[in-house]
C-alpha cells in the first residue's frame, strides 16, 4: 500500500484513540547510580550510560517536542533506584520529580502511561536476592503504592512491569537479578514471584487510587509456522511466551500493553531469513504483523494499548515506513473489532540500548550522544504527526 492509500485508511480511529512515544528511565534519564545497570557499568559488563540524553533534566523541552508532534499520551517509568534508595526509605524529592514529569505531561495534555519497573532494579534490592526474596512481591506492591499515593488522582494507566519474560530470560541476568533460562526450576520460581508482584502490585495500586487502570507492558511475538511440525512447535512457543504470563494474571489486568518488534517463523530456510530485510540491530521487518498479536491478545476481553513497537535506523531510511505499516496493522485489527485504544511508538528519544549502548538508533528524535547532547527532530517524526493528523479527523 502506498502511503496515500494508508493516510487514507488511517482515518476515523476510535474517537479518544492515544498516540504517543515511550521510553524508560534507565535508557534515557542519566546519572543513575545505583540500580545493577550502573554496577554492571562499573564492572564492565555493559557499556556506559552516564547522562544518556539527560531526560532526567530535559524531560520539559523533551515533551515540548512529543506535543508539536501531535502526541497526545506519552510512557515512561519511574526508576525505583530513585525513589528508594535504601530498602523501605523513599526520596520525596525524587517523588516529587516524577510528580513533576506528570505536571508536566497534563500541562500539554498529554496522557501520562506509567511504567511502575522498567527493566532495571535498586542494587539493595539485587543484593539481597531480588524476585527470589520471598517478600520481594509485598516490597514491590510497598514500592508501587507509594507512587501511586504520589500521583494520586494525575495518572490513570499504570503497567506494573515491563516485559517480564524478557527481564527473566535477558537483561535480568546483567548481575544475576533474573536467573535466565537456562535453569528451568529456577526461572519458574521467579516467574511465578513476578506474577505475585504484579498481583500484589495490581491490589496496592487500586487501593490508593481505585480509578486506576493497572496492567503488564508485555513482549509479544508474532509466531508464524511453514509447515505441520512448525505449527505444533508454533502453538507451544505462542502458549509459552505470548499467554502464560497474561494467563496467569488474567483476573488482575485492566488492560494490556502490547510489545511487539519480530515475527517468528517456525521455520525459514537460510535463505530467507539471510534476505530478509532488516533493521540496524538485525531483527526482520514485518511491522503491519503487529496485527497477529493483538487479534492473539483480544481473546482477554481487555482494552489493548500499543505500549512499544519500534526500528533501530540510524540513517531515518524506514522509520516512518515501519510507523505507517505499525498503524496499518492495528487499523486492521481495530477494523476487526479489536478494542485497540492506542499507540505509542519505541521511542520518543535515541535511547540507550543496553549491551548495544547508543549505537542503535529508536528515536523519533536523534540525540547527539558525542557530548553536546542536541537534539534533532527525524523526518519520519514528522510523518508520524501527520499520521496522527489525519486519525484524528482534522
Ligand atoms: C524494551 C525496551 C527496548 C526495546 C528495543 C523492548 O523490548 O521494552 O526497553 O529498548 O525493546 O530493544
């Protein structure tokens, strides 16, 4: 479809639809020093973050920007570092920090969506054992509600957490917060310790502020098989990765945060997948199959909010491309009485992008990392603010 044609089918979305850019504080705020993304910095196992883009005191003029590109919701988390920094003492000064990013988001009238853990833990927390902590699900529900008494009535959207499964299978493992897949035994007992932290989270949020929407940000793949057996290793993959989690907090989700970057083929040759076209950090484009995962995730009888879905380019050549094909794939599903009721591109900023560091390129805005830390509005920004115009109506 040509982009003529997909403006033309982006119109009349669901009147309120949000559209908007995320990020989260570890990528993107600076100075943090002690959570286990800053240990393992210090131990040389991931690459130096230091400022980032310096979010934490740009966040003002960063919004500025998200609101002449039409946006009109915005995602991000909140570091737990921050706000408590010693286990059971929070910081009302970094409180009132992030009290001040929401001003400042309703300021533009712009929709805050908040991340309650985005990836990266307190180190007391890690050092002390983590998920595996037997209270660890009462410390986080501690954790959450003292947010949620901060923001009070301002926020309305909370994901609990972001992508567990990814957390427990990857970026977890940078100082053995998360025990990886590799010990299976292991790995069940913290999955079963983060749906009880969400559940704990989910109650704790609600009981401060009741019209809260409380769900999870979560990791979707769209599985595709090519053949008999594909399917079947399809089903199970699909089951294991795309519902167990939502399974298992299905009577405690307002709604669900839809990640979605990759298609999965159950299998393709060599050859395709070597053809394939890709993006800077290697992974196949297949943006209008966003549409799988949401048709999938429909099936919970929840609202379904876009939280993520993005491109490594540098060089600009497919992003607003990618961003058009996204929207068309959940046009398509909203077409087919999905109730999707947002979007918010990965992201807002060129963030940082843990072992890769800076060198992949997500942002709507490019970030001159080399110091001076300007930034630059990328074209394909621009073409997703017209798209917003035209859903819109106006
Ligand atoms: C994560 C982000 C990350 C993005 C791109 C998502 O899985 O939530 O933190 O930057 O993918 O890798």
């Amino acid at each position: 479809m040509g982009s003529v044609g997909i403006l033309e089918s982006m119109q009349q979305f669901p009147k309120g639809f949000l559209w908007g850019a995320s990020t989260s504080a570890m990528q993107v705020e600076g100075g943090i020093e002690n959570n286990d993304w800053a240990e393992a910095v210090r131990q040389g196992l991931a690459p130096t973050i230091g400022l980032a883009c310096n979010h934490y005191h740009r966040y003002e003029e960063d919004f500025d920007s998200a609101k002449s590109l039409n946006h009109t919701a915005h995602r991000f988390s909140i570091e737990w570092a921050r706000v408590e920094p010693e286990e059971g003492k929070f910081d009302s000064a970094e409180l009132e920090h992030y009290k001040n990013v929401v001003k400042s988001l309703r300021a533009r009238g712009m929709e805050p969506f908040v991340t309650v853990w985005h990836f990266s833990l307190p180190l007391w927390f890690v050092k002390s054992g983590s998920f595996g902590r037997k209270d660890a699900p009462a410390i986080f529900a501690r954790y959450a509600a003292k947010v949620a008494e901060v923001f009070g009535d301002q926020v309305t959207f909370y994901m609990t957490m972001n992508e567990p499964l990814v957390w427990l299978g990857e970026h977890g493992k940078i100082l053995n917060a998360a025990p990886g897949f590799g010990n299976p035994v292991k790995a069940l007992r913290y999955f079963t310790q983060l749906v009880r932290a969400h559940h704990a989270a989910y109650v704790a949020l609600k009981a401060v502020v009741p019209h809260a929407k409380v769900g999870v940000a979560k990791h979707q793949f769209s599985v595709v098989a090519t053949n008999p057996l594909g399917a079947v290793v399809a089903h199970v993959f699909r089951f294991l990765w795309n519902r167990h989690f939502l399974n298992a907090i299905r009577h405690h989700q307002d709604f669900i945060g839809i990640q979605y970057y990759q298609r999965l083929f159950f299998w393709q040759s060599k050859k395709e997948s070597e053809s394939a076209e890709k993006s800077d950090i290697g992974w196949q484009l297949h943006p209008s199959a966003i549409y799988d995962t949401l048709k999938e995730a429909s099936r919970y009888g929840v609202p379904l909010y876009v939280t993520e879905a993005g491109i490594a380019d540098r060089r600009d050549q497919r992003r607003a491309w990618y961003i058009e094909e996204t929207i068309a794939g959940i046009r398509h599903a909203v077409d087919e009485g999905v109730d999707v009721r947002g979007f918010f591109y990965w992201s807002l900023l060129d963030n940082y992008e843990f072992k890769e560091g800076f060198s992949m390129r997500f942002g709507l805005v490019h970030v001159e990392h080399a110091g001076s830390l300007i930034r630059t509005i990328r074209d394909s920004a621009r073409a997703y603010a017209e798209i917003i115009t035209t859903s819109r109506g106006e």
